[in-house]
C-alpha cells in the first residue's frame, strides 16, 4: 500500500537557484522527501517568452509525474510567473510557485506601502509580483527592476565583490529613489546576494526572501491537503536531483548552496516529456 | 530548375551573437543570400555540455536542410568547439565554423607564439583553439580565460561602460601576465567590445575576430566548391531570420548589431527537428 504523505515533493527550476528553495524546505519540513529537477540544459528562462517557458514548465510537470510526487513547487520567479496559472488548471495535485508567498509577505510588511522587486527579465516584466499584491492591497506600488547581470554574477562565484556591489548598487539607486520600505529578492539566486543587498539598502528597507515563504505556504499547504509526511525511513536518503544537462560548473555550483555534493544527479532528456 | 549557386548560406548560433558573423559575411560577400536561425529559446550554449551542444545542433542542422542551404556557417564558438567535427561527417553539403579559421589567423599573427584566447567556459574548456593552433604549430602556446559575464554586460547594453571596464580587466589580467601578443576574440559578442578590449590590452598586442575570417574562409569555400552566387536578383530581400523563441529583447539587440530591423523573424519550433 502507497502511503500518499510518504510520497516526494517535486521541487523544479530553471537551474540550480531553485536549491535555495529546497534548502528552506528541507530546514522547515525536514521529513519530506524531494525529487529536484533543474532544467540546466535551458536555463535561463529569464529572457525567453512565456511560450516557451510554459512549454519547458508543461515538459518538467509531466516528468515529476513520472516520479509520483503529491504536490509541486514551481521554485523559480520565472516559471511561477508565467506558467503556474495555466498549469494549475491541468494537474491534480497540489502547486504552488514562490511568487505568491513572496507577494503576500511584502504585503504585509510594507508600511509605506511602497514595495520594489529586483527579478530576471522575465519575472519583471510579467508585473505578476504588482498584480497579487494588489489583489491584497490595492493602495500598494509595486516598482520592479529587471537586474539579467546578477545570476550571471552568483554564477560566477562573485559574492563578496566590489564589481557586484557596483552593479547592484546600480541597479537599486532608482528603486531606493523611488523610497521602497520593502524590497522583493525575485528571484532564487539572489538570496545569496542577500548581505551585498542589506549593505546597500540599509537597515530599514525589510528584505523578502520567497524561498523562505514558499516553504511555509508548502508547510501550510500539505497539513490542510492531509499529505503532510509525519516521518521518513531514517536509513533512506530523502533527496533525488535531476537535470537535463550534466555540466560540471552546476554541480559544483549547487554544492555552494547545499549542505551536500549533488554529484549523484542524473540526467533527463527532458525535451520527451 | 534550381541553381545550387542561388541557394542560400545557412548560418546559426545559439542565440543573436551570430549575427556578429552574418553582418561580415553580408559585407564580404554581398552577392550571398542568408538563413539565420538563432536558438534563442535555448541560449546561452556557453555553460552546457557536449552531448547537449551537439543534440542542439544537429536539430538546426536538420531544419536548415529544409531550407535548402548550399553551405552552413555555425557562427556560434561553443557550438564549433563541441559539435562541428561530428557534424561534418554526417552531412553531405560544405559546413564550417568560426574556430578554424580564428586559430589560423591567430597562429599568422603571433611572433612570440604566445596566444590568448578569451570566451565561453564551454568553448575554452574545450581546448579547441589550442588544438587547432598547435596543429599549425606546436610550438605556439595558447593560454584560455573564460569569461561568462561578458555575453550578459553586452546584452545589457553596457559598452561603453567603467563597469564592464573592470570585469574585463580582471579576466584580461592574468592573460597580459602570461605576455600574449595575439587574443582571440572566441566569442561572437565579443567584437562588440573590441574598443574595451583594444584601450586594456594596448596596441601592441593583435586582435583576432573570428567572424571576419569566417566571412574570408567561406568566401574562398564557396569558389572552391564552385557555388558562390554571382548576383542575386535586386527586388528579392536576401535575408530571412529564424529564431526558437521571440523574446522581444533579442529582436532589440539584433537591431543594433545588424543595419536594419529584424524584427521579421520567425519562429521555429526546432524541438521538433
């Protein structure tokens, strides 16, 4: 007998950045298992069309089926905002994205009710962040900034970085001139830039990290769904990892993120999904 | 009855860099008609793997034949380190790269047989210049950097810029240590940034942009295989775009590399190839 609440979560992104989803998930609901799906063969999905990241979310959702998970995280700003939607009408499980979480948060937090959003092109540009926080408060502004150099610059293992700091620096005067109190990290790579953020802004601008809130709405999500796994085995290892390109500098790349090597990742051609 | 000499040149990239090249051939060989296909869904080509580089190309390869090419380019460095060889044997028709013809210019160039090659991980990790190069000349040394935050300070538009000054300086630091005097531009944006270059590096160290001699070498390929076209008709526009995703910021940028608006692109769904 298949116990649903034994079940994995599927957990995907674009790439690697959505680790930083599942490193909130597996500190906040440390018995739930996983199976990660990074789509490393066509990251980024920042700059492409909605098309086209519907057609690779579709592909990924049809894959975790694959692996009978009982709820889904679309962990990346991009795909959560231009195919969750559309997703959500076509499976039977549960899915959330880190978009909401993350917009609810700001909502409440801003006390100006002046909230900015740094995110991928993509994410920016599909005013998703402005339209659910506004469906929570109307008064809100939401003023986005589209930033394509600082996943490149994580990447590239530029943290502690004068370079970094310039071009964030740069990309945050005109939010910060428009007075934000809140500030969105749209996107799952940028909470690694979280310190070089809060050195900027100051104390006094709240900083939202929706990875955080994401793993509290799944938390919420799986106990109200009655799917909520009350334990696993402790001799399993809990976490599978998929890509659908093996390129070494991932791999390396999510170790930085992760307590563990994610060396034992296999490969999906997922192009037949 | 068909010319084979009207037909078209297919040339492609994994995104707009290419049209780096397209813009010298259309130059040096005004008389050629042109396909372009830009795998822009799929960009960048640069931090994949082999196996993935190659299942891509193969799939442009394939529609490109059905546009009935007489030669085709792979205006794209990652693509002609990790994906040429193989195709040239599975195709019947003339198809070369930018590498080739970059390394043999740059191994001309040299006179202390030091060279520098600058580009994707992809394309450096390769070894594919040195390779090549060294086939020339075993003796020339040839010393790689790649620099994956080049591509996005390009598409951001940042040229003339004192940040993309200093990323660029750090990547060209360690190069000028080892005393090149040749560098390879190996990376299709990269001549957008050849004044950033030329200020850092100084005059005496030569410049190698593969695009122009790709242009050269499929001039003196066409001769040679008795196909270059002498005259295409005046009221026919020469050139047709192809890209795998329409993202409007791709559209924008290939504006300002090529004299007039491609904004005529279609769309290829090249998963389907």
């Amino acid at each position: 007998m298949n116990d649903i609440k034994q079940a994995p979560i599927g957990v995907f992104d674009s790439g690697v950045g959505g680790l930083t989803v599942v490193r909130e998930i597996m500190r906040n609901l440390p018995t739930e298992k996983i199976v990660y799906f990074g789509d490393t063969a066509r990251v980024p999905y920042g700059s492409k069309s909605k098309e086209t990241v519907l057609r690779y979310s579709r592909q990924i959702v049809r894959f975790l089926g694959t692996q009978e998970v009982k709820a889904i995280v679309v962990a990346c700003n991009t795909a959560s905002a231009m195919a969750l939607e559309e997703i959500k009408e076509e499976i039977d499980i549960p899915i959330i994205g880190v978009v909401r979480p993350g917009a609810k948060v700001a909502a409440e937090m801003t006390e100006n009710k002046r909230v900015g959003i740094i995110g991928t092109q993509a994410t920016v540009g599909s005013q998703i962040y402005r339209k659910l926080i506004q469906e929570i408060d109307p008064e809100i502004e939401v003023i986005g900034k589209p930033c394509p150099l600082l996943v490149p610059l994580v990447e590239e293992g530029w943290l502690k970085d004068p370079i970094t700091d310039m071009v964030l620096e740069r990309y945050l005067k005109e939010l910060l001139s428009e007075d934000v109190d809140t500030l969105i990290l749209g996107c799952t790579h940028y909470p690694l830039l979280r310190s070089n953020v809060r050195k900027l802004v100051g104390e006094r601008v709240h900083l939202v990290n929706p990875a955080y809130e994401t793993a509290q709405s799944l938390g919420k999500l799986l106990r109200e769904n009655g799917i909520a796994n009350d334990g696993h085995e402790e001799e399993e290892f809990p976490y599978r990892f998929y890509v659908s390109d093996m390129a070494e500098r991932f791999t390396d790349f999510a170790s930085t993120i992760l307590p563990f090597d994610v060396s034992s990742a296999k490969k999906v051609n997922i192009e037949e999904y």
